[in-house]
C-alpha cells in the first residue's frame, strides 16, 4: 500500500483553503452589494417626501431644489395618492417584468440566469409571495426539493389574504417539493 507523499497533502491543503477563501469572498461581496442596493433604492424615496411636504409647508423649501421646486409641489401629491392606491402586495411594473424574465428562462432551462434575475426582483420587492414562489420553482427545478419548501412555506407566510393565486402556487410548490 502506498501512502500519499507530503508534498501532495499540502497542495491539497492549500487547494482547500484557497476554495474556502473564495467562498467567503464571494458570500460577503453579495452581501455588500444586497446591503448597498437597498440603502440605494430607500435613499431617494426619502428626500422627496420631506421636500414635498417641506415645499408646501415652507416657502424656503423650494429655493434649494432650484428651478424644480415648483413642478416638485405638483409631484408630491400624487405619489402619496398612489401608495395607498397600490396593496402592498401588489407586483408592480419593474418586479412584473423580471418575474416574466426569469419564468422565461427558466422555461429554457437557463437556471442560472433564471435566478439572478428573480434575486433582483426580490431586491425591489422582498414581500411580494410571487416572486418567492418563483425562487422556489427554480430551486425545484435544480433539484433543490428541501430549499424549494422553504422558499414556499416564506411564501405562504407573506401572501395577503386575498391572494389567491401566490397561495395556490406556493402550495402546489410545496406539495411538489415534498414539504407537505
């Protein structure tokens, strides 16, 4: 019986290392960039709700937004009439279309590309029990059962009430996936 020689278990080690600093390289870029996307997306929907309320509180308000301060007082009225009008999880314009992006590629077997498109949508949108429901299909279809029923049962959990077809899809899931 041969034992391995020395030098070949420390290439070995090496190699192991390597490929664990890589991984955790990897798993704290795609935090920053997750963390830096949301603080992106949540900072300039904050300003333009104090200046609009400033503008029409404060005469002084407009003069720092310069020449845009007086189509900015007809602005603010109407985003604040649309929050309410939209239910929170209703999918809007930008999430619809990655959601139908991500189906399409998925029908084409393009996993991958499948989920990176879904995990943007979830960045916009992370309570909208659709898009998970989606992630958990591709999870399904990559063989990933158990990751697919946690992915449903997040999904069900986030569904409004009056969702029914979030609801049904992400029980189907699970059934599919085994999890019920």
């Amino acid at each position: 019986m041969r034992l391995p020689s020395l030098r070949s278990l420390r290439v070995v080690r090496r190699m192991a290392r390597v490929t664990a600093t890589r991984a955790l390289v990897l798993a704290l870029l795609a935090t920053l960039a997750a963390c830096s996307t949301l603080e992106g997306a949540q900072r300039p929907k904050e300003p333009s709700r104090p200046n609009g309320a400033g503008s029409s509180g404060s005469p002084g308000a407009p003069a720092p937004g310069g020449g845009g301060g007086a189509p900015a007082q007809p602005e603010s009225p109407p985003p604040s009439v649309a929050a309410p009008a939209r239910p929170p999880s209703a999918t809007s314009g930008a999430t619809q279309a990655l959601l139908a992006q991500s189906r399409a590629a998925r029908a084409a077997g393009n996993y991958a590309q499948a989920n990176a498109t879904i995990e943007r949508a979830l960045r916009i949108a992370p309570s909208d029990a659709s898009l998970w429901v989606e992630l958990g299909e591709i999870e399904l279809a990559t063989g990933n059962a158990a990751q697919a029923a946690t992915l449903a049962r997040k999904a069900l959990t986030l569904a409004s009430p009056n969702d029914s077809v979030a609801i049904t899809d992400a029980q189907k899931l699970l059934r599919a996936a085994g999890g019920r």
